[in-house]
C-alpha cells in the first residue's frame, strides 16, 4: 500500500512540475514557448472606436453592413501578429477594436479603417465631368458596359490572392492580382480601348503615388485580360495595399471617433507578478499544510 501510495504521489508531482513548465515563466512557457496569454488589460495596448457610415446601406441591413466590417477588420488585424484581439458591435452602429500588446500608429489606425478600393481611371477630354485631378490631368472612372450596364472598374472584382513579386530585369517591386470573370470583361474592354493610353489609379479621392510621390499612371500596351501587374509602389505600399486587398473589402466607410487611447501594460505586468507569487505561496502553503497534516500527525 505504501510502494502505491508512493507512484500515485510521484505521478501528481510529475504533472504539477509539467504544469507548471507549460505557464512558468508567464510571458514565454519553458515547454511549448507559449505562456499565459494576456489581454489589453493585463499587457496594454490600443483601443479605437470607428463609426460606421451607413446612409448608403438599404434599410433593414445596417446589422448585416456592420457584421460584415467586424469580419474584414478581424482579418485586417490578424497579419498584425497579436493574440486575444477583440472586435466587437458598440451601440447601432459603432466597431470597437482592442489591440493587445501592440501600440498602434496613425497610418495603421488608418489602414485598418479604409475601404481598401482602388479605382481605375481614364483622362478626360474637353468639358467632360471628372471626379480626380492631379499633376498628370483631369481623370474620370474607366468604365465599360456588361450586361447592358456601364460599370467601373475597381478592385472589388480582384481575387483575393495579390501578391508581391519584382521584375525579373529591373528588380523593381510589383503589386500582382487577378480579375475575377466580371473583372476580366471590364478590363479587356477598357485596355483594348486604351492602348497607348495612361490608366490611373486611385485610393479613395487621391491618386496612388509611387515611391517618387508621383501619381502610379501606366501606359496601356497591350489589352488586360484575367491578370495584371502595379509597378511603382514603394515595399511597404505594395505590403500593406496586398493584405488590405486579400482581408477583404469594407462594405461601409469606417469614421474613427476620436475616442482612442493606449493602455500602459504597466499596471497589468504588476498585476500577473503579484498573482504568480501569491500562487506560489498559496501552493506552498497548502502543501505544507497537507504534509504536516497527514504526515506528522
């Protein structure tokens, strides 16, 4: 009985030391390098509140709009590298995101809220209607007519698979993608038109610059079918366009309200030590209890 007494003892320590290997030390474990994983409130980092635009989305959708946005931004933040994110519904129709361990910049509070649509554009002639301007001239949407609608051509029809590359010859960086079918029609159409011809590009209501801060405007040379290429853009616009694209398109703009802060792990870090010694004293405590208890006595 006592030889049983003994293995059944040695096999609770065995698990308890295992245990205690996976979680010791708390940030990184010594088996499997994974530790406790903490929340903002535990190791601080940035909390922003968007508010979304819906007076575009039918009545009767906005759940469905703003259900859609939270998912985007979840794949958004996800290439971050971060654990325990929360994305989550704040009233009607506000998105509140906690970022955990990581203090956000401008640009990548920014980024996470933008639509993510690039808009091709063609120059326009005389007195026609144009909706960008810059150094290069007056532009308007590129469009052609599909199933007898004229429709512009954006990056809503790419496939969600750009990916960087660079020119075999001039080593320069490429942003890559793919025309979905509809995609496919609209660009034939507009390239085959455009030849020898320059094809804006734009983000929002600015043109896409290149890394001579000039506006992204290739010549057409030949027609565009189900594949393209966007040659210009400095490595960490094609980086952050390529993750942008591929997370998905918001399907309603994303307004940050100002009401945003970065938590200080501070107060958290002093938290998780106190709580690893008193549950060191506290295991302590109750062994030495149960040894006294059924040893000695």
């Amino acid at each position: 009985m006592p030889r049983r007494n003994s293995l059944v003892f040695m096999a609770v320590l065995l698990l308890f030391v295992l245990s205690a290997l996976i979680v010791f030390p708390a940030e990184k474990g010594v088996l499997f390098g994974k530790g406790v994983r903490l929340g903002l409130d535990l190791q601080g980092g940035t909390r922003i509140v968007y508010k979304a635009d819906l007076t575009s989305v039918e009545a009767g959708k906005e759940g469905e709009a703003i259900d859609g946005a939270i998912s985007v931004l979840e794949n958004r933040i996800n290439p971050l590298g971060v654990t325990e994110t929360s994305v989550r519904k704040l009233g009607a129709d506000q998105i509140l995101v906690e970022v955990p361990g990581r203090t956000l910049t401008d640009k990548e509070k920014e980024t996470l809220g933008s639509v993510a649509l690039l808009e091709f554009g063609e120059l326009v002639t005389g007195n026609e209607t144009f909706k960008w301007e810059n150094s290069l001239g007056r532009w308007k949407p590129a469009t052609a007519v599909i199933n007898g609608v004229e429709t512009e051509l954006t990056s809503r029809y790419f496939n969600a698979n750009t990916y960087l590359s660079r020119n075999s010859v001039t080593g320069a960086i490429l942003l890559i993608f793919e025309w979905d079918k509809e995609g496919t029609q609209l660009s034939q159409e507009i390239t085959g038109r455009l030849i020898d011809k320059p094809l804006g590009i734009f983000e929002g209501n600015t043109a896409l610059l290149g890394e001579n801060d000039q506006p992204i405007a290739p010549i057409v040379r030949a027609v565009i079918t189900d594949r393209g290429q966007i040659e210009g853009l400095s490595l960490n616009e094609v980086t952050r366009l390529s993750k942008q694209l591929n997370a998905g398109r918001l399907p309603v703009p994303l307004l940050r309200t100002g009401d945003e802060k970065s938590v200080e792990p501070w107060l958290g870090v002093d938290f998780v030590a106190k709580s690893v010694r008193a549950g060191i004293l506290g295991s302590g405590a109750l062994r030495l209890f149960m040894i006294i208890y059924y040893r000695v006595s």
